[in-house]
C-alpha cells in the first residue's frame, strides 16, 4: 500500500511540474537558496572555529 501511494505522490508532482512549470522553478530555486545557505553557514561556522 505504501509503495502504491508513493507512485500516486510522485506522479502528482510530476503533473504539477508538468502544467505549471514557474512555481515549480521558484519551488525549486527556493529549495536550492536554503541548501546552499545551510552550507554556506556551515562553512562560516568551520572557519570561525579554526580562528
């Protein structure tokens, strides 16, 4: 049953991608903005440690 749900889910995104591509680039965008701000944060947090 999980597995089946997870194909229903997967296959809803990609029809939401699929018939409206700009919100799913700004979601996107915005996942890619907080990651590399995680990162980013982590590196700050490395090279104030070492100072």
């Amino acid at each position: 049953m999980k597995k089946a749900v997870g194909w229903i889910v997967l296959a809803l995104v990609i029809f939401y991608i699929g018939t409206n591509p700009g919100p799913a680039a700004d979601i996107a965008r915005g996942i890619g903005d907080g990651i590399a701000e995680v990162f980013r944060n982590i590196g700050v947090f490395f090279s104030n440690l070492a100072s």
